[in-house]
C-alpha cells in the first residue's frame, strides 16, 4: 500500500487484503504481488510426521501459531490505517509482508498434519483490526508500543510451543524456531522506530486477550 494513499483508498485496500487473507491467502495484496520472502524452514528437514494424539497436538499448536499470524496480519493492518506519520505506515506494511510468510508456513504444516484453521479467524483478524485502529488514533509512539507488546508475548508463547511438540517433530520445531526469531527481529525495529511503552494495565489485558484467543483456537 503506497503511504501516500488517500484513507478512503486505504480503507478499501485493507477490506481487499481481508478477503484475499481469509479465503486463504498468505498477506494481502503485498505477498501476492512479491511472493513470499522466505521457504518455510520445514522444507529442508528430514523428518517423519507424528502420528495419532502428536500429531492432533501439533497440529493445534500450529493452528494457535496460524490464528495468532492473522491477529498480527490484523493488528498492523489496523495500524497503517491510521498512522500518521507515512513512515511508520510504510515499517507496519513490511512487516505484515514479513508476517505473511509465517501465515503461509503455518497454513502449509496444518495441510500437512491433515488439519485445518480456526474456524474463528475472522473474528481474531476484525478484533486485531480495532485494536490496530485505535492504537493508530492515540499516536504513532503507542501504535508501535502495541507492536512490540504482541511480539514479546508471540515470543513467549511459541517458547512453551518448542517446549511441548512432541519429540521428533523437526519440521513443526524448524518452523516455530524461525518465527521466533523474526518476532524478536519485528519487537527491536519497532522500539528502534521509537515505540512508547505501554501502561501496565493495557499489556495485562492484551496477554489476558491473548490467553482466551490461544486456548479456544487449540480447540476451535
């Protein structure tokens, strides 16, 4: 999305990425336009598919992991809407093009598992969306500050993912790994760019959101 489109063509932009992302896309129009910037790390990695309660368990992890890339797809489309300053709308575009792999290599491991998304991604993508808005509406500073918030609990959680996927499997571990890493990566531009830390009773209702949406897509 160009930052120096108008907010009504901002706004028809975001419904299209919508609906290109939940009929199953990867990132909205960006990520189709370039193509994805990196494979998945599972496709260079020997390893064996689980099978039976392992497998049902992995692939829940890997649908909580997809859900969580359409909330973030959601939070920093929600945030370019509204940013103010052109250059932090153009850093919230990158790095949803950059989130957009982890869509993609989260949908690519729950095809391979023989299991599906949640079934409530509409509503984790509407609900990151409003938050993105308002986030944008208060300033710039707080916007990014709810970016590097996100990425500390991303990373927090995909650590307990690594702790609990079951033993041998190498492609659902290489995955999850590298999206940790570029979470980290996505935190530090952001408070580099100049994010405000937010008070703590936000941080406590976003890791409490973040709980409910977690433990219902494991299931849902």
């Amino acid at each position: 999305m160009h930052p120096s489109l108008s907010a009504r063509d901002r706004l028809l932009c975001l419904a299209d990425d919508a609906l290109r992302m939940l009929a199953g896309g990867t990132g909205g129009r960006e990520a189709q336009r370039t193509g994805r910037t990196c494979p998945t790390p599972a496709a260079d990695v020997p390893h064996q598919e689980p099978e039976g309660d392992a497998r049902r368990h992995a692939a829940a992890l890997m649908r909580i992991n997809h859900a969580g890339e359409i909330a973030a797809q959601g939070l920093y489309h929600g945030q370019s809407l509204t940013a103010a300053n052109p250059a932090v709308r153009a850093h919230l575009r990158t790095a949803a093009r950059e989130e957009g792999d982890h869509l993609a290599w989260c949908r690519e491991r729950l095809n391979a598992l023989q299991d599906r998304p949640s079934l409530l991604d509409p509503l984790w993508y509407g609900g990151a969306v409003a938050m993105g808005v308002l986030a944008g509406l208060v300033n710039d500073r707080v916007s990014l500050g709810f970016v590097v918030e996100t990425e500390k609990q991303v990373e927090a959680h995909l650590t307990g993912h690594l702790e609990t996927l079951p033993i041998g499997d190498a492609a659902d571990r290489a995955v999850v790994e590298q999206m940790r890493a570029d979470e980290v990566a996505h935190g530090a531009a952001a408070r580099d760019c100049g994010a405000a830390e937010l008070p703590g009773p936000v941080s406590a209702a976003m890791r409490a959101a973040g709980k409910i949406m977690t433990t219902v897509a494991y299931h849902v």
